[in-house]
C-alpha cells in the first residue's frame, strides 16, 4: 500500500512542477520579507525534454487571501535544451498592509510547465508594547509579576535555557553514529492557536520559520510533573522522543505566562519574522481569548529553565 501510494506522489501533478523534464525555477535571496522591500527573483527554464520549446514565460504574486495579486510577464521565448536564463522580475511589497503568505509562480503560456514558491512578508514597524503586558527575558522579572497577577511573554536568552540547540534541518540519518546533534525532527505547529493569528503559518515547518529556530533552544517538558501541549512543538528524533517546545503557555498562580524560546529580542530591524512573531504574540496576551489553562509553578519554571 505504501509503495502505490510513493508512486502516486511521484506521478501526481504538484510532484511533476518541481520535478520533469522541464521545470521553471527561480533564484531568490530569502523567504520573508518587510513591506518596504522589494522581491525580485531571477528566471531560468531548465528544459530537458527533447526538443526546443517555444513559448511566452509568464509570473505572478498572489497572497493566500487574494487581496495581493499581481501578474507579469517575461516575453515570448525560444529556451534551448538545458538550463537557460528567462529574465528576471521584481515585485514592489509596499502595498501589503499586513502579515501574509504569498504564492510566486513561474510558468510557460499554454503548456502544462509551471512551478510555484511561497514567500512571508511582514509590515515594516518598530517592536510595540501593550500596556497590559510585560515582554521580558528575566525569570526573576517575570515571576515578579506573574505573582502580582500580570500578563507576561518571557523571551529569555537562548544562551540561558536548559534544553537542546534549535536546527532547521532534520536530524541527519542515525543519532546512533551521530549522538551529538540535537536531533530535531521540524515542527508541529498549532496553526489554529490564536497566538499566531497574526503570524500565517501552516501546521508543518516552513521558511519563516528558519531564522526563529536557528536561534532557539527547545524546552524539554517531561521534566514537568503534568503533562503540558505546546503551540510550537519541536519534534524529537524517535530515539529519544521527548516533548519539546518553543512555545508554550501557562497559568501561573494569578498570572498568565507564553514562554518563547525562539530570540524575539535581538536585531529586529533585520529579522521580519522575529519581529512578527513578537508582535502577535503580544496582541493575543493583550486581549480576551489569552486564558491559558495548563498550570506551572514558580518553581517548575524555574527548573524548566534555569542551566
């Protein structure tokens, strides 16, 4: 059953646009983008069919809501057998008002060759507050409040958390032979929580979520007593299988805690997702839905984080 169901991966459509005999593609300098950048990507046709093909070689921007959608094109062609050059294009991002995913496609006019890639763009804006919430890297500070009843986003330093280095890419084949890596196997990411609705993401890993991980350590929650669900679970490679996170949330006696373990603190002005993902994490401590209902103790968090 498995093996038809890998062979109907391999002969479905979507497998056959990134992987045929001709295959638009584009070079492009990073997935996640402010509003006040440009995108711009060039062109190529790798054409190994067996022939010549003639034909008008087209592009769009389109966001997961439609409110985005631009169009262009990159003339008719003559692409040769190999990899061929098809000119290059740049999309202006300033008219995006808010945090979405976009669709760049690539394709050739009237046939079935086509290709598609996602990219995040993000409203450039400074870090903001909200005056019902504390953001802090402190443990000290933040129990501090939570006793007093506050809303907190703890963001401690990386550097400063028991846990395991954050790595983008999966663990590489046998943490037998290989015990020194982390061992992480990508996200599962409750794409539903209302803490990311201001952050687009699916359940799965993907590019936005690159610059985050690779500066984050990964909570271990089997040291809690009680079993705790995270928002963003780092999967753990099979030998090991611990319950991991990188966001969390909890009750903590009066008060209300998010845990993010990913930096959302250092060189904002440089990293968009960082910045985004502060934001929406603050709006939703900020408002009426934040009520988490897993409890932790001062204590277990102190021994959750602490080296």
């Amino acid at each position: 059953m498995l093996s038809g169901i890998v062979k109907d991966w391999f002969l479905s459509t979507d497998f056959s646009k990134f992987c045929g005999p001709v295959v638009p593609l584009i070079r492009l300098e990073k997935a996640a983008y402010s509003n006040n950048e440009h995108f711009n990507a060039a062109a190529e046709i790798a054409n190994y069919s067996d022939r010549q093909i003639n034909g008008e070689v087209l592009w769009s921007a389109i966001s997961s809501d439609k409110h985005f959608n631009l169009r262009g094109s990159l003339g008719r062609q003559s692409i040769a057998i190999g990899n061929a050059s098809a000119g290059s294009f740049s999309i202006d991002l300033s008219k995006i008002d808010r945090a979405c995913e976009l669709q760049i496609t690539v394709s050739i006019a009237n046939t079935g060759y086509t290709n598609h890639w996602k990219i995040w763009v993000y409203p450039d804006k400074k870090p903001e507050s909200f005056s019902n919430v504390i953001f802090t890297t402190s443990i000290d500070s933040a129990l501090s409040y939570l006793q007093a009843g506050r809303k907190v986003l703890l963001n401690p330093d990386t550097a400063n958390v028991k846990g395991i280095d954050g790595r983008f890419a999966p663990v590489f084949w046998s943490p037998v032979h290989f015990p020194d890596q982390p061992g992480s196997m990508g996200l599962l990411i409750d794409k539903k929580s209302n803490a990311l609705a201001d952050f687009p993401t699916d359940f799965y890993t993907d590019w936005q979520w690159w610059d985050l991980v690779t500066r984050s350590r990964s909570l271990i929650l089997d040291k809690l007593g009680t079993p705790a669900t995270p928002i963003v679970r780092v999967i753990d490679n099979f030998f090991r299988n611990r319950n991991l996170a990188t966001l969390v949330e909890f009750k903590v006696g009066s008060g209300s805690l998010i845990i993010c373990t990913m930096d959302l603190h250092s060189q904002l002005t440089e990293r968009a997702a960082a910045r985004q993902l502060r934001y929406s994490l603050l709006h939703y401590a900020a408002g009426n839905t934040f009520r988490p209902v897993q409890e932790i103790s001062a204590g277990d968090l102190r021994r959750l984080l602490d080296n």
